[in-house]
C-alpha cells in the first residue's frame, strides 16, 4: 500500500470484485475519520494542561504519555500554529512534531474488515 500512496492520485478499494470506495488518498482518508492526529514531543510535560489544549479550536481531545502529548483536532480545522504558539507561550521547547493520519492499509481495512492478506 505505501507504494500505491506514493505514485497514485486516485485509487480504488475493490472488496471481493467490487469497487467499494473510491478517490484520492485523502479523500479515502476522510471516509473513515473526520480529526487528524498530531503528535508533539517535548522537553517536559509539567506545566501542560490538557483541559487548556483541549479548549484550542478544532481540539477535540489530547492525551499526555511521557514526554509527548497527542492531539485529535477536526480535520477542517488548521490549529497547528496555535499549537505550537501554546507551547512556546508556555515556554515548553518543543522537541519533534508529527502529524499522524491514517494510511491507506487503516482505510482498506476499515472498510472490508478484512486485512491485505485474506
């Protein structure tokens, strides 16, 4: 599937010979979640409080796990910078960032309920 993501703008999810799903990897993507997930790593968490991150727009939820904390926002909703402002405000440094979305082998089998070697 990763090389599909690489060289196809447009795919389709066949499911026992039958188109079920159709589009760009984004758009796949869509079908299956409507947040994004981004995950940022910091220096420390002391000083952080999820109940503050989680009244940032878009933020629907945020969990802490050790040095990094993970946030779930509304897809339609570009909150990065207000993130990072968050933690630069809070004079937390801020070690990596990644976005986390859900690639195409999640949308096959979400949708099939089957994984790519049935």
């Amino acid at each position: 599937m990763e090389e599909v993501e690489e060289i196809c703008s447009r795919i389709a999810i066949i499911d026992h010979g039958k188109v079920i799903a159709e589009g760009s990897k984004e758009q796949l993507t869509s079908i299956i979640t409507d947040t994004k997930d981004v995950v940022i790593d910091v220096s420390s968490v002391s000083g952080i409080s999820l109940d503050d991150i989680k009244e940032l727009p878009g933020v629907r939820a945020a969990q802490m796990e050790e040095n990094s904390i993970k946030i779930s926002s509304d897809t339609g909703v570009n909150n990065l910078n207000r993130l990072i402002r968050f933690f630069i405000d809070k004079g937390i440094e801020i070690r990596s960032l990644q976005e986390q979305a859900p690639n195409l082998e999640t949308v096959f089998l979400t949708l099939t309920g089957r994984s790519l070697r049935d």
